[in-house]
C-alpha cells in the first residue's frame, strides 16, 4: 500500500451548515478537522493552530462550507472549479463532496452529477464510493431507497411530509439510481443489504472490481453498514486522493474504521457550560425552528419577529430596532430569539417573495448579518446561533469568520463551533449554525446550558 499522506480527508460541503456536519462527524470520531468559509491556502492549513484539540491536537482533515447547492449547473461549474483546483493541492487520502442526507438536489438545482464531472477533473473517480444514509441522522438507505424517520415514524423519502414537498428539490423518486440517474450519465454498482453481510473476502472482491468510474452505492440500514463502507473504503485505498461522494454518514464510517485500528484516541466532550448571553437569529422557515423557538419561550428566551412591513421601507431603521430590542432583553437577563418567518405558514413569507423575489435570501441574509454585527461590537459573552443555511454565510462573512473547529455536540449535524475570525472581536466567539431541519424541540435550551449530548 502506498505511504498515507498526513491529511485523511479534505471535504466540501454543498451547503452552508450541512458542513459542520462532517467536521462535527471527524471531531467526535477522532480525526480533528476544521472548516474553512473560503478555499484555503495549502500554508493555511498546514499550519493552522485548533483552539480546542477535539478529536486530537494535530489537524487531519480540513472542509470548505460551500453555496454550490443552491446553484444552477452552469453556476456550479464556476463555483466549484477554482474551489477544487485549489484543495487538490493539498494532498489528503480522499475528497468527499458532502450532500445531504435527504438528497437534496435535481438537474435544475444542486446537481449532484455536475458535481462529481468537476470533482474528477482534480480527484481520482475510478471508482465513487457513495453513502447517503446516516443512521445517527435517522436516514437510511434498503436496496437503494431512501428512507428518513421524523419522531417515530419512518416514510420512504417520495412520501416524506417535507422532503417531499421541499420548495426546491422536492424529492419525486426514492430509489437513489433513478434520482441521480437524472443528473448524471455514470452507473451505479450497488452493495446492498444483503451483500454487505457476505464474507469479508467476497465484499471486497465486489468493491475493488469496480474500476469504470461508476458509483457504488452502500446500502445503510444500521451502524454496522457504515462501519463496512468504511472498512472497504480504508482497505481499498489505491494511493491517489480519492473522490467519495454522499453525507456524513461515509465520513462516520471512514472516520470510526481509523478509530478502530487504534490510531485515534476515543473523544470525550463535556462543553463550555452555561452561557451569560445568547443570541438566535432565525431566517428559516421550517416548522422546526417554529416548534424550537417556541419551546424556548418557556426557559428564557424571548422571540422578536422582524417587521416585515418597516424592513421593506427601510431596512437600516430596522436593523436598529432589532439591535435596540435585543441589547434591551439581555440586559433583563433573558435571551433573544431574532426571526423573520414564524413557519412555513407565516404570511410574511409571501409578502416578502412578492417584493424581493430571487433576492429574498440575500437581503434577508444581510438584514441579519447586520443586526448580529451591530449587537455583538456592544455586548460581550455572547454565544451566538444562526438558523439557516444562506443567513448563516452572511453572518459569518459579517463578523469575518474564516474557519470554524468543533466545541460540543449538541444534536447531530449542528454543533457548537468556535470561530476563528480576522477581527479580534469575533475571535474566539462561540458559535451554531443550524439548519432548520436539526435539532430537537430543546435545541436552543441544550445552546444555552452548553452540555455535550
């Protein structure tokens, strides 16, 4: 076998908070990691300094959040092209495209195969491994189909009540082959349930065939599947950076096999304890984040909704406004939940579409950015959480945030990071970004009182 390179995995995440994901998935797991906001350079990460040493103190794989699924195809080419140029310099065992875990993507929008054509320009595509499911996310994949569980119920992904009905990408198809098959001409070779309990010699044989740049799609009902995609993913290494396509779930299973050689050390995380201050700042609208930011009222929190009306008319009287009544509910000693959409139901949503259209993210996006600055220059001991991925990218660029390593678990997907940022001021700030989907009802309250789940 040829000498590892000192890098395990370089990763990029098709959406903004759906990347600290995989670095949270490494950190656990024993593989310290940290997430650049930009492409790096190759010095930046080879000399990069972890503020906190979760996982191990010597730096083993690096990310960058990206935008690209947002994007139509001919946009993701421009961004993702110099994105990969420049991570291929910096020489790792493999490079993951990171996707969601609900596949969220169509020919349209966040073509997953666009992706993979760009990503093996600079990485060897021989083969494509390929994980969707992430049993500790409940999302599974039987016989290719994906399945995700809300509470406990479990539905087929094309009857999901949200993914199937995501503004979107609205998930149409749950076999995974005939969704991807409508973005991308490469096959599919399958190991499924059944397969993956055959002999270890046989699976191997089955993955290490497959040399025709075609995807082989893991099958991922339990743990143990990930931990065998790992295994095979590990022991099939050919020397190259290789290109890994899917969700957290193939980082865990890569990450946990290493952990089990006995090269990394188990991770033991207690948290940074309760916080003086926090801050939420809400441009989603999923029913979640409604249900979290409501539970929340009732331990301290208070919800401020951003008005619709006097943000239309004039976007810096409001800002102030926000920023006014924020400062006023922490310094009453409670915590302030900043938002523009109360649910998926929330009439502002409308109005707010009808005036801005396609824009309605970015200035919703830099209204946010904006409030939290302004809050954050005044206040001190803060810990900060941002709801949604396109709020999330403008907030960090406000408060200059280059890069972001792990602190605590506080549900899966959406961890509480440390900033690293060019201003002194938000150097050091203890920061969530969250997706609307994640998280329990108790979501903001676990932020606040700052414990490892």
């Amino acid at each position: 076998m040829s000498k590892r390179n000192k890098l395990l995995l370089s990763f990029y995440g098709d959406d903004f908070t759906g990347s600290t994901d995989v670095m949270e998935t490494l950190s656990m797991n024993g593989v310290p990691a940290v997430l650049f906001l930009e492409a790096p350079d190759p010095d930046e990460v080879l000399q990069f300094q972890l503020k906190e040493n979760v996982g191990g103190d010597q730096l083993r794989a690096f990310g960058v959040a990206g935008i690209a699924r947002s994007l139509p195809p001919n946009e993701m080419e421009k961004e993702l092209t110099p994105v990969f140029a420049k991570m291929r310099q910096i020489p790792a065992d493999y490079f993951q495209y990171k996707v969601c875990s609900t596949l969220d993507s169509s020919p349209e929008i966040g073509n997953i195969g666009v992706a993979t054509e760009v990503a093996s320009r600079f990485f060897d595509a021989s083969r494509i491994p390929m994980v969707i499911g992430a049993p500790f996310l409940n999302r599974f994949v039987v016989f290719s189909n994906l399945f995700a569980r809300i509470d406990d119920t479990t539905y087929r992904l094309d009857r999901h009540p949200v993914m199937s009905k995501h503004p979107v990408t609205p998930m149409k198809e749950s076999d995974i082959r005939l969704h991807l098959g409508q973005q991308s001409t490469r096959g599919f070779h399958t190991l499924d349930v059944l397969q993956l309990e055959a002999g270890d010699e046989a699976l191997a044989k089955r993955y290490q065939d497959v040399k025709d740049g075609s995807f082989i799609l893991f099958d991922t009902l339990t743990y143990d599947h990930l931990d065998r995609a790992g295994q095979l993913m590990y022991e099939g290494w050919k020397g190259n950076s290789e290109l890994l396509v899917g969700s957290s779930g193939i980082t865990y299973g890569l990450a946990r096999h290493i952990q089990s050689l006995g090269s990394e050390n188990p991770v033991s995380v207690k948290g940074p304890g309760k916080a003086a201050n926090v801050l939420v700042v809400s441009g989603s609208c999923s029913p979640i984040t409604s249900l979290q930011m409501h539970a929340a009222e009732k331990s301290g929190f208070q919800m401020i909704s951003v008005d619709v009306s006097k943000f239309l008319d004039d976007t810096e009287k409001e800002v102030r406004r926000l920023a006014s009544e924020a400062s006023k509910v922490m310094a009453s000693g409670h915590h302030p939940i900043i938002f523009s959409a109360d649910g998926p139901d929330d009439p502002c949503i409308s109005k707010v579409k009808d005036k801005l259209g396609d824009q309605t993210s970015q200035v919703i996006g830099q209204l946010f950015a904006n409030v939290v600055t302004s809050i954050l220059v005044e206040a001190s001991d803060v810990r900060l959480v941002v709801v949604g991925g396109d709020t999330s990218g403008y907030v960090s660029r406000s408060l200059e945030i280059y890069a972001l390593e792990m602190l605590c678990p506080i549900a899966p997907g959406a961890p509480l990071c440390v900033a690293h940022s060019r201003s002194t001021d938000f150097d050091g700030l203890q920061i969530a970004l969250k997706g609307g989907q994640n998280g329990k009802a108790d979501y903001f309250h676990r932020i606040l009182e700052g414990k490892a789940t």
